[in-house]
C-alpha cells in the first residue's frame, strides 16, 4: 500500500505541479502583455515628448530671430534719439564748445554739458575778476598836482614858472 499512497502522492504532486505551472504561465504571459502595453504606451510618451522638443526648439529659434531683430532695431533708434539730442544740445548751448559736448548716450551728453557749464563759468568769472582789476574810469581822468618827487631842481624850477604862466625857454 505505500507504493500506492506514493503513486498517489506523486499523481498529486504531478497534477499540483501541473496546476502551478500553468498558473504561472499564465501569470507570465499576463505580465508579457501588460509589459508590452507599457512599452507601447512609453514609446508613445517619448514620441509625443520629442515631437513637443522639436516643436519647443522651433519656437525658441523663432523667439531668438525676433528677439536679435528687435534688439536691432531699437540700438538703431536710440542712436537716432542720440544723435538728435545731440544736435539740439549744441544749437541750445552756444556759449559752450561744440567740441566739449559729446557722448554716447543722454546721460553722457547731460555730463558734458554740465562739465562745460562749468568751464564756461569759471572763465566768465577769471574774465570778470581780470576786468575789474583793470578797471579804466570812464571820462578823462582827475587832475591832480604832479609829483615833483624824481625831478631835478632845474626841472622843479620849470614847472613853477610854467604854473605860475610863464614861459620857460
């Protein structure tokens, strides 16, 4: 009878076995499809992903070109805007150098002219000091008595005879 409990065992087993194999091969295939749907699925998430990449770096080579192109255009107003400040600073400043009044921008323009304000007012003030220093009065001037210092007697004794209305020979 142990040889028959151990047929029967082993037919068990066997059939056991059997069962298990077959659930884990379906198990297995169940995980092959649901791997492959994955795969597939990924693979369409990295398709769309490099299609929006492309679509992203088109748009940022555009934004680029536009951007270079702008940045143009504007250098080439503000230097317009600068050269014409310019223009007018020097027709509205006379007094100052045409050739102090330079710059690169308005704030450098501002700068010169301020610097030659500067200049054109410290000139004006040394011209104004020198002037006064040598300050001639208007009119013929005061008469005075002339200063017999430096004079020898004999022209002493001619300046009193000629004062007194005589002639002098």
């Amino acid at each position: 009878m142990s040889d028959e409990i151990k047929e029967t065992q082993e037919a068990q087993n066997g059939a056991s076995e059997n069962e298990e194999l077959t659930a884990i091969k379906t198990q297995l295939e169940e995980q092959q499809t649901a791997n492959a749907t994955l795969k597939g699925a990924m693979d369409a998430a990295i398709a769309e992903r490099d299609a929006k990449l492309t679509e992203l770096k088109t748009a940022l080579s555009e934004a680029k070109q536009s951007s270079e192109a702008l940045t143009t255009s504007l250098k080439e107003a503000r230097d317009q805007a600068v050269t014409k400040y310019l223009t007018m600073v020097k027709a509205l400043n006379p007094a100052i150098p045409e050739s102090m009044i330079a710059g690169e921008t308005i704030a450098e323009i501002d700068l010169s002219i301020e610097k030659g304000k500067a200049l054109v007012s410290s000139v004006k003030q040394s011209l104004e000091s020198e002037a006064a220093a040598a300050k001639v009065p208007a009119g013929a001037p005061t008469r005075g008595a002339i200063s017999l210092e430096g004079m020898s007697p004999k022209e002493k004794i001619a300046y009193g005879i000629q004062q007194k209305g005589g002639v002098v020979a």
